[in-house]
C-alpha cells in the first residue's frame, strides 16, 4: 500500500469548521431562544388578561402567536443543544442576557397585569419562575467557568513546574 | 503541552487551543477512518467526526479523557457507515466469543500490519488498527468499542491470529 494521508490538512478542517464556530451563528441561536420564549410568555401573558369574553378568531390569534414564538424557543434550544458549541465562557456571556431577557419579560407581564387589573399572581409566579431558571443558568455556567480556570492552573503550575510531558 | 491542557483551554473558548488539537489528532483521526473505510468516504467521515467534537465539546466532563472521547464519536461514525458489517459479525460471533485473560504481547510491524490490515473483518481491523496504529490502552479501546476489555484481548488474539493467516497465505514468514 503506498503511504496517503488525509486529502484535508488541518488548517483546511478548521477553515470548513469555521461556519460552526462563527459568533453570529451562536449569537442567533441564543437570541432564537430568549425572543421565543420572552414571546411565549408575554403573549400567553395578554391573552389571559384578555379582559371580557373574546371572540373565537381573536383566541386563535393568540394560540397561534403562541405557537410561533413557542417554535422558536424550541428551535433556538435545539441549536443550542445540538448544534452550535457554546464554550464556558460564551456560556456565562449567554446566561447573563438570559437573565437580563428573563428579568425584562418578568417586569413587562407584570405592568400589562397591573395595567389590566386581572390579578399580579400567576403573572408574578411565572414570572419569577423564568427569572429563578435564568439565575440558575447564571450560576451554573460560573461555576463551570470557574472550576475549568481552577484546573487550568493546576495544570499550567504543574508544566512550569517541570512535569511537562 | 498535555491533551488534557488543550482541551480545557479550547472549552473555555480559546480558538487558537481548538485549532491546535485539531492540528494534533487530524491525521490519527483520519488513519483510523482510512483503515475502516474505503479512500472515497475517508475525507468525508473525518470531517462529520471533527463536526461532532466541535459541538460536543463543551459538555466533555474529563477533558483529561479526551483521546477515548474523540475515538468514540470517531468509531460511532465509521460503524453508521458498516451498520451492515458489523450487525453481520457481531450476529456470527454472538455464541462463539470467548474472554482472553492472558496479556496482550505480539510485536507486529507497523507496514505490514497496514497491508494487511484491509483482509480483515471490520471488529478485528477495529482493535487492531485502534490499539496497535493508534496507540490506545486495552481500557480505552474497551471504553471507544463499549466491550469488555477481556473481549478486547480475545479479539486481539483472534485479529492477530487472522493476521499471521493472512500474512502467510501472502509468502511472508516470520
């Protein structure tokens, strides 16, 4: 057999891995996800503060904005999941905007129910649920970022050290 | 600079430490593809493979396990390729599998090894090109192959034993 290698060098793999890689794409993927569900909220927000009985073509209006924005989170969720890499520290830059998305959404929903008179409970739950879910996430990417940068040094210490393999 | 180093350096989002493992592994990557699959779909293969390592590496837990890692995603995409071999084989030894206890020792030449290797059955090529071409420990081709590593060592010994049969038929005496 004569010796072949692979017909890609590295740099031509890197360069084809590239459109994964590319901010903008991991920026709409996360921006998919937080307008879906900020809409999913505030629009499941006003319909049940829709005041009085509403015509059937008006609720299926909103189930179908609903559904709209639902698709997206879904579809921003699944980027995120399956196919853009978020590395720890986009992690901690995409959980903060979350937070910030989820605590804007929280406090919009609560004025329309305020404004409507339809009662502050289930909004302020639901809202609070989001913006409790968005801390976690903030939280959790810390602690991930943290804990890598820890082992960095450890490693980092440990070459300059002179255990370099 | 160790594996385990790069591949925390690349999940915290440093390109250039991504860039640099890929410039690492590319070529082993691609020689384990090349030894199971035919030239044509080798190129293709590998870069699905450096696809997938991409997206899934920020959820590797053990950066220091990277190696097995990459070979698992590596092995998933080549047996997608030979679901019908390796469904065959597996159905064909699925009685006749016995587990080896005695250490894997056998000195067998890189050249010839890669020669020979294309006669051989996809699961013994498998072990063989993973544990002799690339270097892994019986642990880690029983972790990328999910078999136990006594079924590792008995698969060597019957690929090793298919090889020298192999090697023989060809003229070549040891």
């Amino acid at each position: 057999m004569t010796e072949e290698g692979p017909r890609l060098s590295a740099r031509e793999m890197i360069e084809r891995l590239e459109p994964s890689l590319s901010p903008r794409r991991r920026v709409r993927a996360v921006a998919a996800l937080l307008a879906g569900l900020a809409g999913t909220v505030f629009v499941a927000a006003l319909w049940w503060s829709e005041p009085g009985p509403l015509p059937g073509r008006t609720h299926l209006a909103f189930a179908l904005f609903t559904v709209f924005s639902l698709a997206w989170a879904c579809y921003g969720g699944w980027l995120l999941t399956r196919r853009v890499p978020l590395f720890a520290t986009d992690r901690v830059v995409a959980a903060w905007i979350g937070l910030a998305a989820s605590v804007t959404t929280a406090g919009l929903v609560a004025v329309v129910a305020a404004q409507r008179g339809t009662g502050l409970g289930l909004p302020l739950a639901i809202g609070g649920l989001l913006v409790a879910a968005a801390l976690v996430l903030v939280v959790r990417a810390h602690a991930r970022r943290a804990a890598l940068l820890r082992r960095l040094r450890e490693l980092t210490g440990q070459e300059t050290g002179g255990e370099e393999r | 600079m160790t594996d385990e180093l790069l591949v925390i350096r690349a999940q915290l989002g440093e390109r250039a430490a991504l860039a640099e493992l890929v410039a690492r592994w590319q070529e082993p990557v691609w020689t384990y593809v090349r030894r199971m699959l035919d030239a044509e779909r080798a190129d293709d293969v590998t870069q699905e493979i450096w696809l997938a390592v991409v997206r899934g590496l920020p959820r590797l837990r053990e950066p220091a396990r990277f190696v097995p890692w990459l070979f698992t995603i590596a092995r998933r995409s080549v047996t997608d390729r030979l679901r019908g071999q390796y469904a065959r084989e597996l159905e064909a030894r699925a009685a006749g599998e016995v587990v080896a206890e005695d250490p894997v020792e056998a000195m067998v030449d890189r050249a010839e090894l890669v020669n020979a290797l294309a006669g051989l059955p996809v699961l013994e090529r498998e072990i063989l090109v993973l544990f002799y071409l690339e270097d892994l420990s019986v642990e880690d081709c029983a972790q990328i192959c999910r078999i136990p590593a006594g079924t590792v060592k008995s698969r060597l010994n019957r690929a090793r034993r298919l090889l020298r049969a192999h090697l023989e038929e060809k003229g070549y005496r040891p």
